[in-house]
C-alpha cells in the first residue's frame, strides 16, 4: 500500500486496511467505506474493492458540504441505512410546523410598525420578561429580565458563554459526542478544549470519574448537553445533581445548553440544569429553533441562572 507525497493513494488492493494504517486519514468511515485523505475523498465498493475513486475538495469546504459529497457517493442498493444525525432542522420535515399563534404574534408585531428601530443589544425588555418568565416555571427561584441576554439563536449563546470565560490558559470541558460549534468558537477564543465521554451504556452519561481527572486549575466550566445532540440524552434529576456537585467541587461553572429543552418523549422528563443554581453557577443557553420549530428567526437566549448572584461578584469577574 502506498500514498504519495500529498497522501494521495496510489495503489489501493485494500482501501479500508490503508485507512486504519494511516495517519493522514483525517476523517474515516468504515460502514460507508469512505475516508478522507489530505484533500480527497476516497470511496470504496465494498470493503475489500476500492474503486479508486477520488474527488478532489477545495479546502475551505465546510463539514456540510462533505457531508453532501460523502451522502452522495452511498451506494443505493446498500440495505443497510445511513441515518444523518447531523439534521438539526425540525422544518425539513413538513409535518413539523409552529403554531399559527406563534405565526400570527410575528404578523402583529410586524404590522404594528413600532418594532422597525433599533433595539437594544441585550434585546428588548418584554423579550427578556417573557423568556425570564418561561424559564422561572420549572425554577425553584425567580429569574428576572436582568438575568437574560438576547441572541442569536443559541449559536450565539455559545459563542458569548465562551468569549466571556476566555482567558489565558483556560480550558473548558465539553462531551464527546457533543456539538462541534463548541470546538469552533474555543478555537477562535484560543480557550482549551478537553473532552470527557458520554457513557453509552449508562443513557449516555457524563463519565465523571474522567471529568474529576480532567479537571485543574484553568478549568473554568463544564458543558452540559441536555436533552443531548446527538445522543438524545436526556438526564434524570439525580445525574444532574452529580454533574452539579462535581462543578460544585471543582469550583466551575456549568454551561447548559437546553436547545432541546421540553423535548423530551422518553421515561426521563426534562428537568432544566438551573435547578441546581444554587448549588453551583449556571449559564443556561436555549433558543426557539427547536421547540417551536423555527430555526431561520435565529431568537436564543444567554441566562445567568444563579439565584446567589456569583456572577455579578467582583471576585468571579477579575478571576
Ligand atoms: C446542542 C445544540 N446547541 C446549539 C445549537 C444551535 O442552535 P440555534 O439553531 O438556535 O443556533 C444546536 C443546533 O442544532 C444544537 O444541536
């Protein structure tokens, strides 16, 4: 088996057996006989016969679009299905639409004509009551607007969670599997990412025991997906209560991210991290993309779910 310079197969008898061995393998899909290589793709009929087949990427291809190339190369007649679990969107699917009230609140707001000007960063403060209100619901405390920043879309949230803790050295911990914008946005803050795993076995768990060694002392927070992408997770009362503790100990914060909230169809209600802000700080991250199925109007929202008020200590700022 060899590659040339540009790790660009050049005698393939066993494709699959190439990609296990070799390091410029960047990104390896055995069930689908697929592999990227420096900049080509290779697929193979089956797992034994490459066909040799290589499609040169630009570099500034996004993961979609390899996505799109990869989906695109699936031989038809395979029996064996391959599920994306990388669609986000509920509105690719027409059964899913949002209410007609939701529809129709957009239509009044517009015609009234007083929502055309500028309005303020954080976002408008209606906005914010009702949002601090929804969430106070399933709260054992009241949130108020002032807890609440406007974004968009809980992309947004994420970028601003992570821009506000970036400094010198830190690191932050994010599930794995988990959610890649995580990874991007540390990547532009030059914040450190270190993975802990979710545990199959156990619904997909926080393996805490790994999160406790992964811990020092630039760790700053823990991301909590929940209910979880792309697992589906979603955590009992008593394993949040753990991931709080273990932040608790550690003295991290947690980031929940609850862009799934209430999207919960298993035995496991959903119960939103903020029940435990007074153990430990929480920013919870949500928006409306998913449970009222409108991913396109980018509306998400950056709470400070912390009835001590850590966040607002001068200590906890200059840190
Ligand atoms: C876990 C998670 N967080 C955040 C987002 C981003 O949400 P939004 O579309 O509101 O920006 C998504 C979108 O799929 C997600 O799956």
């Amino acid at each position: 088996m060899q590659c040339n310079e540009d790790g660009e197969l050049e005698d393939a008898s066993s494709l699959t057996h190439f990609i296990f061995r070799s390091l410029k393998a960047k990104l390896v899909i055995p069930s689908l006989n697929i592999c990227i290589v420096s900049n080509s793709i290779y697929c193979c009929k089956d797992k034994y016969t490459p066909i040799n087949f290589k499609m040169q990427t630009p570099t500034n291809i996004t993961i979609k679009g390899i996505l799109g190339i990869l989906m695109s190369c699936l031989d038809e007649m395979n029996k064996n299905r391959v599920i994306s679990l990388g669609m986000g969107d509920p509105t690719a699917y027409s059964c899913f639409t949002t209410t007609d009230l939701v529809q129709d609140s957009v239509v009044q707001t517009l015609e009234s004509h007083k929502f055309n000007g500028y309005s303020p960063t954080i976002g408008l403060p209606q906005t914010r009551k009702a949002i601090s209100e929804y969430l106070s619901k399933d709260l054992p405390y009241k949130l108020t607007p002032d807890d609440v920043y406007i974004t968009a879309g809980c992309t947004q949230a994420i970028e601003v969670a992570i821009s506000i803790l970036a400094k010198p050295n830190a690191n932050i911990l994010v599930p794995k599997p988990g959610f890649p914008i995580y990874e991007l946005c540390a990547a532009f803050r030059n914040v450190e990412i270190r993975h802990f795993n979710l545990i199959p076995e156990k619904g997909w768990e926080v393996d805490l025991d790994e999160v406790n060694a992964l811990v020092d002392q630039n760790t700053v927070a823990i991301v909590i997906i929940n209910p979880g992408n792309p697992c589906g997770n979603v955590y009992t009362y008593q394993h949040l209560k753990k991931i709080a503790e273990t932040a608790k100990k550690h003295k991290i914060l947690v980031i929940a991210d609850e862009v799934y909230g209430h999207l919960a169809f298993g035995e496991n209600p959903f119960v939103p991290m903020g029940v435990f802000g007074s153990m430990v700080p929480i920013l919870t991250l949500g928006s409306l993309s998913k449970r009222w199925i409108v991913p396109g109007w980018r509306l998400g929202w950056f709470v400070t779910t912390d009835p001590n008020g850590i966040f607002k200590m001068l200590r906890t700022l200059s840190a």
